[in-house]
C-alpha cells in the first residue's frame, strides 16, 4: 500500500529484503537483549537500508480501530529506532484512529513531507488502493468506512462505484486466498507429487494480481479450486492435526520460526493454522479455543523472545490445555535460534502420535464391551 502511493507520487522507492540469516545477524548486534525478537528484526531492516537510501519510512501504527491496538514494543518502533540510530534519516507519521489520525490523514502528512500537495496525495491515495488487491480483509473494511465518511476528501472527485468494485475485488481475492492456502496447508504433506500444491497456489496469485472485476476473480479462483482441490493426495482418514497459533509474524514468517510448518509436513501432519487475525494473544487465546472444541490433536504456541503479550496468554492457554485434554507446547524464538533447535518439536510430535494411538485403541476396546 505505501509502496504504491510513493510510486504514484513519482518517488523511488527500495525495500529491504526478507528477513534472511545476514538480517538476523543484523538484529544481534544492534538490539539490546531485552528487546523481542520481531522488535529486533525491525531495527535491523532499518539499519540494512541506512546507506541505501535517503529516507527510511517508519511509521508509528498504534491501532486501526477500538480493541484494535498493536503492542506497545511495536507502535514503539519508531522511538526504538531513533534512539539505536540518531543520525538516520527517518520519514515518520502517526496512525491512531482514538485520537483521529486515520490514514488518509497520515497519507496527506506524508505527501506535505515530500512536498507534495494535498490534492496530489489523495489521488495517490486511492490509486495505491486500486492497485493493492491482496490487501487484508480488515484493512478492506477500514477503507470502505472512510470512504464512506469522505467521499470528496480534500476536493478530489471520487467515483465511489469505482471504488466499490475495487473493493469487491480486493475482499473476494482475500477470502478465496485464504481458502487455497488453507486447504493446501492441511493436504501438502501428503501429496504424491512433492511440489504440485505450490506451484498451483504461485499461478492462482500470479493470475488473480492481474484482474480487473470481481467476476474475473471468481472465475480465476475457481479454476484453480478445481486444479488444486484435484491435486492426488495419499491421505489417511484419521491424521495428525497440529495447530500453529502465536504472535502474527512469528506465526507467518516461514525464516523467522525456522521452517517450522514444513518440518511438521515432512512429518506427514495435517497443520491447521488461522487465516483471520485478531489482535495477538486474544487472538491466540481464541484459535486455541476453536481447534480444541474441534478436536485437534495438539497445538504448537510459538512467539518472539520477550512478548509480553504472548507471555502473559501462556497461563491461559496452560489451563485450557489441562481443560480440554490438549497438549501444548511452547516455542519461543530470537536471533539465536537455528533450524536444529526447531527439530526439539519432535518429542512433542512423537507423544501427539502416541497419545492419538492411544487414545484409539482405548475407543476401540470401549466399542467392543458396548457390543457385549
């Protein structure tokens, strides 16, 4: 979204890459200690970029909506950073919705920065929502209210039809994302052919990034249902169900939780893991919840080193484990880790599987004394 309204303006714009082992070694000499693990990986993006650029874009995000706050070490980022690098070259904004600093506003602050007008930042404004088409479903939401506040914003003529099919797109291509990589995340491990579901999933995106409606995006997304849902599997009816709950970008980043969904699929699990975030431990909490009602077979909480946040859901989740007869195990990562300790997942792996076969044949003995 940021990407596309500085290109609109006309500014170049470089990204960091994604979080790597040289950016992780990065994130251990600049951060102090105490610091958590994702806290750590922002400052040493931004220290990446230092000698690359002219400015470093680094807002201030301290909620999108009531019950809708960041952790405080995050929305903290920017002082985190101007303190670890005083003499770096920061673009800054605050965006909090309680205190009317939405983001359209902070968009326009932006654009005043960069010496651009106000007129000139509102239709950059909407052109990088035009074009950003995989954007989240509550980010989606977010822009219909405030389109629905300001329909003229600062004098430029919004055709709000337009807008509306934008976001038709935007909110259908979400949803059906969503549904793919779910149904990919519990079937990959047992493909017979290793490879297929990803390439698959790679065109559907490729594909559905280039859409003009929203017929066009149901008709993509229905081909590849039908091409992945076809993909031949060798499943067996009853396998093991792990859950991947925990703080979001831990959760999602496949180099920062050292490829911890593809252990467990090379290890023939069905992994279950949530496509609608909420708020980070509340959000935890609540998955965890919902898989046991369900009937997962275990549920693997990972975080940074030192969240609070996620520290303090940790008893909760203890709890309902003991409630629900779930176990549960607990991983935390920082700088340190490496792909060898993520392979300590196995003892717990190996108990679900003996719990599970237990838990089998005691059904099967109590089926036999009910037919007697």
């Amino acid at each position: 979204m940021w990407l596309n309204f500085f290109k609109s303006l006309g500014i170049k714009t470089i990204v960091s890459p994604k979080t790597n082992r040289e950016i992780i070694k990065l994130a251990r000499a600049n951060s102090i200690d105490e610091a958590c693990f994702s806290s750590k990986l922002f400052i040493s993006h931004v220290k990446y970029l230092m000698d690359k650029c002219d400015q470093i874009f680094v807002p201030r995000i301290e909620n999108t909506k009531i019950r809708r706050d960041y952790c405080a070490r995050i929305f903290g980022v920017y002082d985190f950073v101007i303190n670890t690098f005083p003499r770096a070259k920061l673009l800054h904004v605050n965006i909090n919705y309680l205190y009317d600093e939405a983001e359209l506003k902070a968009f326009i602050e932006i654009g005043a920065t960069l010496g651009k007008c106000r007129d000139e930042s509102v239709k950059a404004y909407y052109n990088a929502l035009a074009t950003s088409k995989l954007t989240k479903k509550a980010n989606v939401l977010q822009q219909e209210e405030l389109l629905a506040c300001c329909p003229h914003a600062g004098g430029y003529d919004l055709n709000q039809e337009m807008f509306y099919s934008i976001f038709s797109i935007i909110y259908r291509a979400t949803f059906d994302r969503d549904y793919l990589a779910d149904f990919i995340r519990k079937n990959i491990a047992f493909e017979v052919n290793k490879g297929d579901y990803e390439k698959c999933f790679n065109e559907y995106l490729q594909e559905v990034g280039q859409v003009e409606t929203a017929n066009e995006a149901e008709i993509i997304f229905e081909k590849h249902r039908r091409r992945i849902e076809a993909i031949p599997i060798d499943k067996p009816d009853n396998p093991i169900r792990i859950g991947v709950i925990g703080e979001i970008y831990v959760v999602i980043e496949p180099s920062v939780n050292c490829n911890l969904e593809r252990w467990l699929a090379e290890n023939q699990v069905e992994i279950h893991r949530p496509t609608d975030w909420s708020s980070s431990t509340n959000g935890a909490i609540s998955q965890a919840h919902q898989m046991m009602q369900d009937g997962i077979d275990g549920i693997i909480h990972i975080k940074s080193a030192s969240c609070s946040p996620e520290i303090t859901g940790m008893s909760i989740l203890q709890n309902m484990s003991s409630d629900y007869d779930v176990p549960i195990m607990f991983m935390t990562f920082d700088t340190t880790i490496s792909e060898a300790g993520v392979h300590t997942v196995e003892a717990f792996y190996d108990m679900v599987v003996a719990r599970k076969e237990s838990n089998e044949i005691q059904h099967q003995k109590k089926e036999r004394r009910a037919e007697y």
